[in-house]
C-alpha cells in the first residue's frame, strides 16, 4: 500500500496520510511530528528540485549564448581580414564564395533554438515535478550533439577545402 501511495500525486499522499494519521487516533488539527516533519521533508525536495532545473536552464540559456557569439564571430571574422588586409596594404585571397557568413547565421539560428528548447524543457519539468511525475527526457541533448557534430564536418570540409 506504501508504494502504491508513493506512486500518487501529492495531493492523493497527503489524503492517505490523514487517513492513516486519523486512524491511529491522530485528530489532523493537531499533526504530529511525524507529520510535520513528512511535510518538511517533502517541501525541501521540492524546493531543491526546484532550483536544480533552474540551475539547469540557466546552464542551457548559457550554452546557447555560447553558440550565438560563435556563429557571430564566425559571420564577422572574413570581414575582419579583410580590414586587416587593408589596413596592412596587403592583397590577401579570399575566397569569392565562402561559407563563413551562411555557416555563421546557422549557429545563431541554433543558439536560439537550443534556447527556446531549454524553456520548453523547463516548464516540462516544472510542470513534471509539481505533479510528482518526473520522466528522464535527452532530446534536448541529442539534438545538441548532432547539431554540434555536424557543424564540427562541415567546418572540417570548409577548412579542408580553402587550405587546398
């Protein structure tokens, strides 16, 4: 009965727990310890859980604006040899299409994206550990790693490509 107790929302535990309480002779208008210190207890999970997936969206939110000044680096670092080629009085050959600027608004694009995904994930844990109901999800990971991956070839194929 314990588990199957466990396995309910808050509210439903909280209802047996009277009964159980009350049964025992234990009148809810005066808890006791016991009870009491269920309740803490349970409140303090909550509360570190709680923070837990904040900590963990924020950690997402940083890991896309990580992304986004990457792909802004990588728009802007053809137009910043060009000005130093300038500013040195130097021709240097660039190449006439370059994949630097298409390359770069992709991860911008991906950086948003990752971080609109990190809030939808958030609530869904929120929303999860306000109904006790928690299930493990690696979406959200295994994009980013495939994405990342990707990114990692095709930079690799760029760069092969214009040292040739």
């Amino acid at each position: 009965m314990i588990a199957w107790i466990a396995q309910n929302t808050k509210a439903t535990t909280h209802f047996y727990l009277y009964i159980i309480f009350y049964s025992f002779g234990w009148h809810p208008r005066q808890p006791t310890l016991a009870y009491i210190s269920y309740i803490r207890q349970m409140n303090e999970q909550s509360v570190s859980n709680h923070l837990a997936n904040e900590r963990t969206f924020l950690a997402w939110v940083r890991t896309g604006i990580g992304i986004m000044a990457f792909g802004f680096v990588v728009v802007k670092f053809s137009l910043f040899i060009k000005e130093i080629s300038l500013v040195l009085n130097k021709d240097v050959i660039t190449p006439q299409k370059g994949y630097s600027s298409i390359l770069g608004i992709l991860l911008v694009a991906f950086g948003i994206l990752i971080t609109l995904l990190a809030y939808f994930r958030y609530k869904r844990v929120e929303k999860q550990l306000n109904d006790q109901n928690y299930s493990h999800s690696s979406i959200l990971i295994s994009i980013l790693m495939v994405c990342i991956f990707s990114v990692g070839v095709a930079l690799v194929i760029y760069l092969a490509r214009s040292s040739i």
